[in-house]
C-alpha cells in the first residue's frame, strides 16, 4: 500500500487500457491519432465524476476488470451493461451495474463483470489516472504501441491529485446514475456516408451493402471492426485487380479488401490505405462501432452527406 | 436508395472534394490539376495544395494527410464548421497558385549514412541494367524529398526529379523487415522506422533512428525535408 491514492489492478480481463482523446494532429508523419473508441461514452464516464474531458480513464475490453482502492473516492463504469460489484474492507458487498455513480472507500474491492451487452466499458475514476504522455497524449495505440502499456495484474495506478482534470473542487455527484446510451441488443444498425470510393463498386454491390446482415469477427479489435459478408462485395469488372494509390483514413471508413468483406476503421486504423473505401461511419455509428460484441450482427443504412458535403465539380 | 442514376457514373470532374464521413473531406488531384497548379507531377500539385490549404489557416481543421493523388482533410466541428471548412477549400482549389511552392519554407537536409548490403541490391541492379556501383552511385546522388508519410510512425514517401526510378515492389512481401532497411518501390525511396512487413527492394541499411518518441517532433524526416544517403563502409 502506498501512501498516495492509488487503485492496485488484481485483474485486467482480455485487455484493459488507458485512454484520453487521443494524439491528433501527426497523421502526416504516420501517427494515428488514437483514443477512446467510444468517445460519447468516455465523455459520459468523465463528466459524471466531475472530470474534465481530457482525463485519462480506463478502456476495459468485455469486463474482467478487478482493482482495489487505498482511498476514497467516486468512479463509475460506463458504455456497456455489466454488474459492478464492490466488497468492502469490513467483508460485506454491494453489488452496483455500469453507469452507477459509485462512491467507494479504502479498502474496496471492485470487480467488473463480462458485458451483457455492449464491449468497451469506460472506467473513470475522480481526477482521472495519473499516467505519461507520449506525443502528447496518454492513449494507447494497439497498432504503432505509442502510450502508456496495457494495465497487468498487480500494476499500481496513481490518481491525480493536483487537480489539474477536475472542473470544481467542491464537486459532488449530480446524478447517482446514467441513462444508459446504447440499446441493449445484438443486432445492430450503423448509418453509413456513401463513398469516396464507392464508384469501385458494381450496383449490386452498393444494394447488398445496405440490406445484408454482417456478422462481426471476432479478430477485430481497435484497428478495426472486421465484418463478415453474407455476400462478398464485389468490385467493378474495370476496377477487379486495380490497386488504389495508398491515401489518407479515417475512423470510421468502410475498406473492402478483395475478400469483399468490409474492415471499419477504429480509432488506431492506420494513417493511409490501399483499399478502395465505400462508405464512412457517421461519427455517432463509429461511437457505437466500439461496442459490437464479436458474433453481434450489424445492417448499415445510408445516411446523405450533409448540403456542404457534396461532391464539388470544376 | 436515392443516390440519382448519375451517382456511381465515373465522375469527370477534375480536383474533387468529396465528403469522407462527416468529419473529413478528400480532394483528389490528376495530371490536368497538376497542370492547372503548374506543377510536372501530381505529387508536387498535392504538395502544393497541402500547403496552400495549410497556409489559409482555416479554422476547424485538425488533420492534413497528403498522399500520392489525394489530400485528406480532417475537420473537429468544435472548432470549425464542416460547411465554410468544404466552401474555404474550394474556394482555394479554384484558384491555383504557384505560392504554394514548398521550397520557399526553410527545410531540413537530412544526410542519412547507409550500408549497402541490402539483399536486394544486386536484383535491383539487374532491373536497371546497371551494376550494382552505378546503382549505388545514382542513389547517394539523388537528392530526394519527403512528400509525405503515413505507413507507420517516422515513415516518409521520398521522391526526386528524375524519372528513371521505377522500382517494382517484390511479388511477396516479406514478413519482417530489419529497423533501419533503405528501400525503394515505384517512384519512391524510404527509410522502415520499425521492424515490420513490406514488399519494397531493400537496398541497405541505416543506424540513424527515423522516430525517437522522446524528441520533438519525434519524427526525423518532416515533409518537404530534403534527404541525401551518404554511402558508409
């Protein structure tokens, strides 16, 4: 036991990682920008602890997560539908669920279970983590590896007590518990902007996208959400064999690799990309992305770009 | 679904800006753009609109990644409003300016010592129909620059002026490329920052470290920057 305050990870289930809105800004020199996949609920998870929204959190993967406390405080688990259930010094227990607002005490055991529904629980805790920064920022990237290590067993986790993520010292709690932001379901529904590269496409190919049922694979991970086409997109005869000149990405973006099935673009996709892209993600859907369950199914519908966004002839 | 008869049509019009979600746009530039921008290549006409789009300094724009036809523009609504971001951009593109002339900016001239031991040296060579001296020779005398990177932390694309170089990646990449490879493909030369798959021809290698986590910026190669492989024996 340490004397600054502090949680001691027993446990990280399949992945537990530190989070912060991420290292934008270098993508021309190959870095992603990274951060939380869900970002509505991480938002969410700070402000209900009286956080300011850069303030590093745990991403935990499908629960596991287990820690004890050496002072008090307030935390919550959020973006997901799973128990939290807290034992005390003294032997008793409680059990809570996510998006509780939990005030915990020295000496508190809290373990996060396996979702019921939903991935990535956001695990926020008053002034937030007191974690290094790399490139400016305390995400870590599953793909280049920039940031903070992925949590272990036994690892000791500082917690901010300068102040410097908090909005108002004399905080207290302002609802006891959230309403939760995703349905409760396995069957989901991502709305899509059409294109850049949409015109790679046969006809077909385009009506498939938006009436098929895909499945999610359980390889995917913060790079990607890898789905599994009932019925493989198919390029058009011209565009079969071409290679597209690698350009930039973005979260969100549909590739279709030559298998025909799709790879959604998470938050440490990689800077540039050879695979035509058929639609994007809206920027709520990609949030909700983050929280597919490997097995869940998923139909996209298409969402016009916005007045401002039409293509521009010259 | 909507989308008119028209929509999946190739489209003929030049320097398009295309929504990519709601948060970005692409532009994609051709030959006639590159004309219009009175650049030889594409790649200098990409540059060029990179930096004019750098230079007015539009508000909202978080992201720009240049690549070899296309420049993407990455837009925070919190601080800028996508619509003026689209009507700004093509405002710019519609007209051309030979300001956006990179070299103007002070830049860097990086002079990166290799070895030439790559295992691909000699079939590289035999490709040219030169030996395996003379390749090394026009290599260290190119001066390349760094047109933009993205592959992985520290990577940049480098080019040259001189259209001789058109390298053919290897039919099977190899799973695990040593930290440090100097390598080429088509137009381009690159340094690989990290260990890690890649088709390109390997011609030698470098103890210079391309990315440096702990530096500011923690890559070594900005773009513009001006390269010259210094032969070590």
């Amino acid at each position: 036991m340490s004397d600054y305050p502090s949680f001691t990870i027993l446990a990280t289930g399949p992945q537990a990682l530190i989070e912060d809105r991420g290292r934008p800004g270098h993508a021309a020199t190959g870095i992603s920008a990274s951060g939380h996949f869900d970002r509505l609920s991480a938002a969410r998870a700070n402000h209900a602890v009286g956080n300011t929204p850069d303030a590093p959190l745990i991403e935990s993967l499908f629960g596991g997560l287990s820690f004890t406390t050496n002072c008090d405080t307030y935390m919550i688990a959020t973006g997901v539908l799973a128990t939290v259930s807290v034992r005390h010094a003294d032997g008793t227990s409680k059990n809570h669920t996510t998006n509780d607002v939990i005030r915990l005490f020295a000496g508190d055991q809290v373990t996060l279970s396996a979702p019921e529904y939903g991935l990535r629980a956001y695990v926020a805790v008053r002034g937030a983590f007191d974690v290094p920064q790399v490139v400016g920022s305390s995400a870590f990237d599953v793909m280049s590896t920039l940031g903070p290590k992925p949590l272990s067993a036994g690892q000791q986790l500082a917690i901010e007590t300068t102040g410097r993520f908090i909005h108002d010292p004399d905080w207290l709690p302002l609802v006891s518990h959230l309403v939760p932001l995703w349905k409760p379901t396995h069957h989901h529904i991502l709305k899509v902007i059409p294109g850049p590269r949409d015109y790679w496409f046969t006809t077909e190919a385009i009506q498939n996208l938006f009436t098929q049922t895909f499945t999610v694979n359980s390889s995917s991970n913060r790079v990607g959400v890898r789905l599994q086409a009932a019925i493989p997109l198919q390029r058009r005869q011209e565009r079969i064999g071409k290679e597209l000149a690698s350009e930039g990405m973005v979260r969100g973006c549909i590739q279709v690799p030559p298998d025909g099935n799709p790879v959604i673009f998470g938050p440490d996709h990689p800077v540039t990309g050879g695979y035509p892209v058929i639609g994007v993600l809206t920027s709520f859907s990609c949030d909700h992305s983050g929280q597919l369950q490997p097995g869940d199914t998923v139909q996209l519908k298409p969402q016009p770009a916005g007045r401002s966004q039409q293509a521009v002839g010259r | 679904m909507g989308a008119g008869r028209g929509y999946y049509e190739k489209k003929a019009a030049r320097m398009r800006i295309q929504p990519m979600g709601d948060r970005a746009l692409i532009i994609d530039i051709d030959d006639a753009d590159a004309n219009a921008w009175g650049q030889a290549r594409v790649i200098d006409a990409v540059l060029a609109v990179s930096a004019a789009i750098a230079a007015a300094k539009i508000p909202g724009i978080t992201e720009l990644v240049p690549a070899a036809q296309t420049v993407v523009v990455t837009i925070d609504p919190n601080h800028g409003d996508p619509t003026a971001v689209h009507s700004r951009i093509s405002q710019i593109l519609a007209n051309p300016t030979a300001a956006g002339n990179t070299s103007a900016a002070a830049t860097t001239h990086h002079h990166i010592p290799v070895t030439y031991t790559g295992d691909d040296l000699a079939e590289v060579a035999e490709h040219y129909q030169v030996s395996v001296e003379a390749l090394v020779k026009k290599h260290t005398s190119t001066t390349w620059t760094a047109a933009f990177g993205g592959f992985a932390p520290g990577f940049s694309y480098l080019v040259c002026d001189d259209p001789w170089w058109n390298t053919p990646r290897r039919a099977q990449p190899r799973p695990s490329i040593p930290q440090g490879s100097v390598a080429l493909a088509g137009g381009y030369s690159g340094v690989y920052p990290q260990q890690s798959p890649g088709g390109w021809q390997i011609l030698g290698f470098t103890d210079q470290l391309m990315f440096d986590v702990d530096a500011t910026p923690p890559n070594l190669i900005g773009v513009g920057d001006l390269v010259t492989f210094v032969e070590e024996n």
